[in-house]
C-alpha cells in the first residue's frame, strides 16, 4: 500500500462531484425515526436507511462513483475486488449498469446468499480463504490475468467520495445533528463520514461502531497505529477486515472514538430492529445501535444519525436462531 506522501486524499470537492456522477444509480434513502428506541435510550435517533440503498447497502455509492468515473478506455477491461460481500455485489451492480465485467473475489465462507447476488449482477464469483492474506493473494491473481481496474473496498479514494454522500444526504435531511455514529471494519463509510463532517459541519462528533470479536479498529485508535488482524470471527460478517493506509489518515483525524458491542448485544440490537421498525437489517448494520445502548449516558439528550449500512442478510440463517 501506498505510503502516506503518496496518498490521494479525496476532497469534499470530490464528493460533490461523486453525487452529482452517482444521483442516476442510488436512492436517495429515507431517514427513519423510532419512539421506542428515543425513550429507550434517552437520546434522539435519527437512522439514516442505507439498508433501503440500491444493491441493499450503502456501498453502491462508492462503487458507482468508482466505475462511473472510469474512461472508456479503463472500463473496457472491466473491474474487480474483493469483498465479503456487500462491495462486491454493489460493484457487480454498477458494473452491470455501465455493461461492464466485473469479478469478485469473496472467502468460501462468506453468505450463500451475497455470493448468489454477486452472480445475479452478472459478476464472476472467485472464492479464497477465509483470511485477509488469501483474499489479497488469490485476488493479485486474477488482476494479473484480467488487466481489470481494482476498485479497493475501501480503501480507494473514489469508494470514500462516494460514501461521504451518504452524510451529505442525512445531514440536509436532519437538522441541528450533535453526533453520527456508524460500523466501522476497513472504515470506507467513516472515512467518507469524516470527509463530509469535518468540511460541512464540523461541530458534529463522530463516532464509529465495531464488534468486540473484531475490534483492531479501536485498538489502532489507542494505540495511534494500526493494527491489523487476519481473519476475526463476528457474527457482524461486513466488519472482518482492517483499516488501511488512507482510511486510517481519516480514522486517525476525525473519530471521536470507536465503541465496542459484542456479538450478544448485535443480536440483540438487529432483533429489536426488524421487531420494532419493521425494516430488515444485518448484523453489521446493528452494530451502532447494540454501542448507543450499550453507552446511553455518552448519548443521552443527544440528536444522533445512526447509520444503518445494510440490509443483505440470510433469511435461513437469522442469528437469532443460532442463538437460540
């Protein structure tokens, strides 16, 4: 990976232009509010519906930008990536509104159901090892074969321009916004928080949300470095991998902090989700609200954006019923 002299940094120039560039291709998701959950936790929730977002998660956003900026002349060779799921099925998606090829290299353990939709956007699925280091080699592979454009997960500075819509959305939609709070695994959704907050509205903390089974996120933050580790397990499967180069420069710069729930208390969270909102979530999305819970005086009296990132899930294999 780069080294930071040579980042690109993306500007919230960039984000504007990545809203305009993506508006044809995503929603513009609704903001949802629940009485229930303001008098649970003592604070105002606002949750921001990226579960509602084409592709069923916010990650749309990023690839769209990614692969709508791409020249004719890149595009013909098509893109790639690795995903766990939800980058890869977003990026198949807009790689099949452009009618460009994608392939996607996904761990063999990953969802049944996100590897059927990655090949129902007419993306090529290429399975690997459930490990950071065998993603990242397997995938080496294929770019080598194919010459495709790799359009990082995350860490990508069109992928971050074109999340931090999703914050440029909320806050036009919500006014007066004390903090925003979302799931954090290799922090392109952060970053791009961090990106728009910290140029629009500044006075808004941010605040990231990571399952304690997988929590280098929030020992790189106190440690001031980072932390990688190669294969966590966590019922939150969108949150595995770790922070790079260019989203810690964001992580590093803006979060207030990064606070942890286990994988008990996301459960929980999800169920009282789809129980009392009726809206379907997946693990990874419940992640801040199990934090908010789990911290109600550090959000007490507060208005909060909580971002809900995705809504993907297994309809056989609800954790709940594993868990019970």
């Amino acid at each position: 990976m780069n080294s930071d002299s040579e980042m690109v940094i993306p500007t919230f120039e960039d984000v504007i232009e990545a809203h305009d560039r993506v508006k044809p291709h995503i929603h513009r998701t609704p903001v949802l509010t629940s009485s229930y959950f303001d008098e649970l936790t003592g604070a105002k929730l606002f949750f921001k519906c990226e579960n509602f977002q084409k592709a069923g998660v916010f990650k749309a956003r990023g690839a769209s930008n990614a692969v709508f900026g791409l020249s004719d002349e890149q595009a013909v060779k098509g893109v790639a990536t690795h995903s766990s799921g939800n980058h890869g099925l977003s990026l198949s998606y807009a790689a099949g509104r452009r009618g460009i090829k994608a392939t996607v290299v996904m761990p063999r353990t990953a969802p049944e159901a996100k590897k059927a939709a990655v090949r129902g956007y007419g993306a090529t699925v290429v399975e690997c090892e459930p490990s950071t280091s065998s993603r990242e080699a397997v995938f080496a592979e294929v770019v080598a074969q194919s010459g495709a454009d790799f359009v990082h997960p995350y860490n990508d500075p069109r992928v971050i321009a074109g999340q931090g819509t999703c914050s440029r959305e909320l806050v036009e939609q919500v006014d007066k916004l004390d903090a925003v709070i979302a799931p954090i695994g290799g922090g392109g959704m952060v970053s791009g928080t961090c990106l728009t907050l910290s140029n629009i509205a500044p006075e808004i903390k941010i605040y990231a949300a990571e399952p304690k089974n997988a929590d280098d996120a929030c020992r790189s933050l106190k440690a001031g470095y980072i932390i990688a580790d190669d294969a966590p397990k966590t019922i939150a499967d969108g949150l595995l991998v770790p922070l790079k180069d260019l989203t810690w420069h964001f992580v590093s710069n803006h979060v207030s902090d990064i606070l942890l729930a286990t994988d008990e208390e996301i459960i929980d969270a999800m169920r009282l989700t789809w129980q009392r909102m009726k809206i379907v979530i997946e693990p990874s999305s419940a992640v801040p609200l199990a934090t908010i819970l789990k911290n109600r005086e550090l959000f007490k009296g507060k208005r909060v954006g909580v971002i809900l990132t995705g809504g993907n899930v297994d309809l056989s294999k609800l954790p709940w019923m594993r868990a019970s």
